[in-house]
C-alpha cells in the first residue's frame, strides 16, 4: 500500500470495480431502494426502480449518457466512474479551475471529457437538452438544488435528486452507487479510502490538545462539530474535537442555525469558546488565515502563540472522496514525525 501513490491505488480499486445490476434480494430492494424491472427504455430496454429525494424514477439499468446538475454531487459520480459526460459547474473561483469544476477532481474530469453542461445555480434546461442524457443526477438541497425543475428536468429524460446535506459523502456515494447499479465501484473506492485512513493514522501523531475546525468570516466563526464531515474525517485519524459551550454561540447562530454539524461562535467569544484548543481552517487561503491570527483577540489564543494553527486546504468545504483524500495528505504532511 505504501509503495503507490494515492492516485494509483484509487485508479487501481475503481478500475477492478465492476459494473454490476441489481439482484433481487427478499423484497427485491437494495440499499438505495431500487427495484429492477423488465420494462422501459435505455440501452438495455431495461430499468431499475429508484427511490430518491423527489420520488421514484425508473432509470435506465445500464446508461450510458449521464448529466450531472449538481457541481456537488459530480465529485461522487467521478468517484464511482459512472459514464458521466457533463456536468453543472460554479462560477470560476479560487476553489475551482478555469470551467467551474472544483478543484479537487477537475483534473479527472478533465482526463475523462466531461463537458461543462452550464455555469452557475439556475439549471438550463435547453443545455441539458443537448447534452442528450439518457439519466440527470441532481442535488435536492443546497446551492445546486434543482429541486423545484425538477418536472422540466424529468420531462428530459429519467431524473433522480438526492440530498448531500446530513449524511457523511460515504453514505452519500453508498447511495448513488445503489441508484446506478455501481454498488461494487462504491465498496471498493470506500474499502481503499479506509485503508489509507488506517495508515495514516498509524503515522501521524496527532496533538494532546482538542482541535477547533473553523471558519472565519469575519462577523460569526462557523465551528465544525463531530457531526460534519470534516469533524468526522479528523476525528478518524485520532483528533479529538473541541466541544464549543453552547453559551459561546452566536446570538443568531447564523451559519449554524438548528444544524447539529456547525456552531456559531461570535468572534469576542473566541478565546473563551476555543481555549488551548488547535485550530484547523476550512477553506482558507494561507493570507487569509494570517490575516485572522493578526486579528484582536485572536492574537490572544494559546494555539496562535503557539504555532498550532494548521490549514485543512480550499477544497475543505465540499467533502467527496477526492477532497477527504487530500485533506488526508496534508494531516499526514503536517503531523508524520
């Protein structure tokens, strides 16, 4: 394991991977709740009876022309090695190349020619009309929710959206590999990354201190609990997270809100809230992170004297298996002996 290079090994796990269909199993039902069927159009002149955030699709048991309208789901499909051919992208942006496509699997999309199908949060409906999909994936929350096109969307060819908010981008994969007959691409893409997590956890020596995951956006301080995917991901390699007192929440907790995987923290609060706690930016570039230890009070904390403030990396935010791999890298950079 420790002779390939993370790339090698994914591309290694995902090729090996193959494309199964659904068996039926007792009720006939998998994981992500399809069904297969005899009936329907698709390559095969067979579907599958896929239940998902906006209802239940018959989709095509093997497609071949996927459309992703969701920048945040298409990291996972990448992933999965779905025969995806284009995708919604952002606005370009320092977390993305020059099409909009984020930058921790661009370079995949890339290799593979996905196109960019449009730019930005309103779905363009003739766009993916020439895209010629034979099955649209979409989000059902968030930014690139297409939710509420979802008829349009459907009337286009066969349409499933899932939600990516409150669940772990392992649960999430889990779920579109059962949606696309890919549950075997999802084991074994999911087993390597559990390997590599193994390994580096084995390696690094992780501070005695609690880690703070954060975000500074100059008026609230979003803190990452053990319920998101980033507390999630450090606490797997043998972090402890800090636990914010909820009495050093901000008055609003704008960010936060009834959400179990962020806390708000005011910023005149920091000091109190983090205490000896290590600092983890989310999302940050390294000026802006020196900008916020520059900062009143800020200045104050022990990890800031202390030189234990560490960067998680831009692609930090939106969490798939390509970004948590990296995020990986860097913890092992940082904190290997």
């Amino acid at each position: 394991m420790k002779a390939l290079s993370r790339r090698r090994w994914a591309t290694a796990v995902i090729t090996a991977a193959a494309m199964l269909t659904l068996a039926a199993c007792g009720s006939g039902t998998d994981s992500a709740g399809t069904k297969s069927a005899a009936a329907g159009t698709g390559s095969s002149g067979k579907t599958r009876s896929v239940q998902h955030d906006a209802g239940t699709t018959e989709v095509p048991v093997s497609p071949k022309r996927i459309v992703s309208v969701s920048v945040t789901l298409t990291g996972h499909l990448l992933a999965l090695e779905a025969p995806l051919v284009a995708s919604q992208a952002t606005p370009p942006s320092p977390i993305t190349d020059a099409n909009g496509f984020f930058s921790q699997w661009a370079g995949v999309a890339t290799q593979r020619g996905v196109q960019v199908v449009y730019q930005g949060f309103e779905a363009d409906i003739e766009k993916v009309i020439a895209a010629k999909p034979d099955l649209i994936i979409g989000s059902a929350s968030g930014a690139d929710s297409t939710l509420k096109v979802y008829d349009r969307l459907k009337a286009v060819a066969p349409t499933v959206l899932f939600r990516h908010d409150g669940l772990s981008w392992q649960d999430l994969m889990t779920k579109l590999g059962g949606a696309l007959g890919l549950e075997e691409n999802a084991k074994k893409v999911l087993s390597a990354y559990d390997q590599r997590v193994a390994e580096v956890k084995g390696k690094i020596k992780a501070p005695e201190q609690d880690a703070v995951l954060l975000r500074d956006n100059n008026t609230d301080i979003p803190v990452f609990t053990d319920a998101s995917a980033q507390g999630a991901l450090l606490a797997s390699l043998g972090f402890t997270l800090h636990a914010v007192d909820p009495s050093f929440a901000a008055a609003d907790n704008r960010e936060g809100g009834t959400r179990k995987d962020i806390v708000s923290v005011s910023q005149e609060n920091v000091v109190k809230a983090f205490g000896d706690s290590s600092l983890f930016f989310v999302s940050h570039s390294a000026d802006e992170i020196t900008a916020t230890q520059a900062k009143p009070l800020w200045k104050d904390l022990a990890a800031v004297a202390d030189k234990r403030v560490h960067d998680l990396g831009l692609d930090s935010f939106r969490i798939d298996y390509y970004s948590a791999s990296n995020i990986i890298d860097r913890v092992e950079k940082q904190f290997a002996p």
